[in-house]
C-alpha cells in the first residue's frame, strides 16, 4: 500500500497516505523528519521564495528554503492560493 501520493505530475510535493515516519521512501526521496497523515513531503529542495506546487499549480510560496524529504505545512510556506484567482 502506497504512504505518499503524487497527485499531479507537476507537483513537486506529494501528500502522506497515512502517518509516514522519518525514513519512509517515495518516488527516489526519503522522508527527513515525521510526516503528518495529509500533509506533505518536498520531492526536490524548494528554494526560499520557490513556489510549492499541488495539483498542478502553486498553492504557496516556501519561507525558506526546503530540502527535499522535508515536512511542507504552515511553518515553512506562505499561502498562494489568492494568486491562481
């Protein structure tokens, strides 16, 4: 059974199946840190100001720089969602 799901070929952060403990794989990456059921993992190291990209578009910025395998929530990303209206 999968952990992570990809949800669009463009998204470069893929969405934990179910509580995915640091050190779980997925596409090529390994999860760094714990990650929450829903919430997402970086695929590739997001740079600071980087757009964070889920179904197909930018849904947030990155406040930092984000390495690949990192937990993306609220603590390392600034909504962007008012930008695709």
């Amino acid at each position: 059974m999968l952990d992570f799901i990809r949800i669009h070929p463009a998204d470069n952060v893929a969405v934990a199946l179910r509580p995915a403990p640091a050190g779980t794989a997925f596409a090529g990456v390994t999860a760094a840190e714990d990650i929450p059921q829903g919430h997402k993992m970086a695929l590739a190291p997001i740079a600071a100001g980087g757009a964070v990209v889920k179904y197909g578009v930018p849904i947030g910025r990155a406040a930092g720089d984000i390495p690949a395998g990192a937990w993306v929530h609220v603590h390392n990303v600034k909504t962007a969602l008012d930008e695709a209206a």
